[in-house]
C-alpha cells in the first residue's frame, strides 16, 4: 500500500474548496439571472435547482482537473 505525499492532499484540499467557491458563486449566479424563481415558480423546490448546478460545476472542475493532472 503506498502512501501518498502530503503535497498532493493539499492539492486536493486546494481543488476542492476552489469547486465548492465555483459552486457557490454559480448558484448565486443563478438566483441573480432568475433561474431559481422560475423553477419556484413551476412548483420545483429550490434545492433541487441548487442541487443540479452544484452537481454540474463540481462535474465539469473534476473533469477539467482529471484532464490538467493526467500524465
């Protein structure tokens, strides 16, 4: 079992609280442009339109970071 140097966990810890900011931002974005009101509007809770952003800016940093660090 190898183990892994300290570097990269603060690698990850650096990506991951970069997603969590780009998430973050994103979905004030979002109620900003009045995406969110208008899915409240047809009867979709809120945290299901925070939700799928969420999901998709941590899908599309893991994809752009899988991409930068691959040998």
């Amino acid at each position: 079992m190898s183990q892994r140097p300290l570097a990269w966990y603060a690698w990850a810890a650096l990506i991951g609280i970069i997603t969590a900011l780009f998430a973050v931002g994103g979905a004030m974005f979002w109620v900003y442009i009045g995406v969110d009101p208008w899915l409240a509007s047809m009867g979709v809770p809120p945290w299901i339109g925070h939700g799928l952003l969420t999901v998709l800016v941590v899908f599309a940093l893991a994809r752009g970071v899988k991409r930068v660090m691959a040998p």
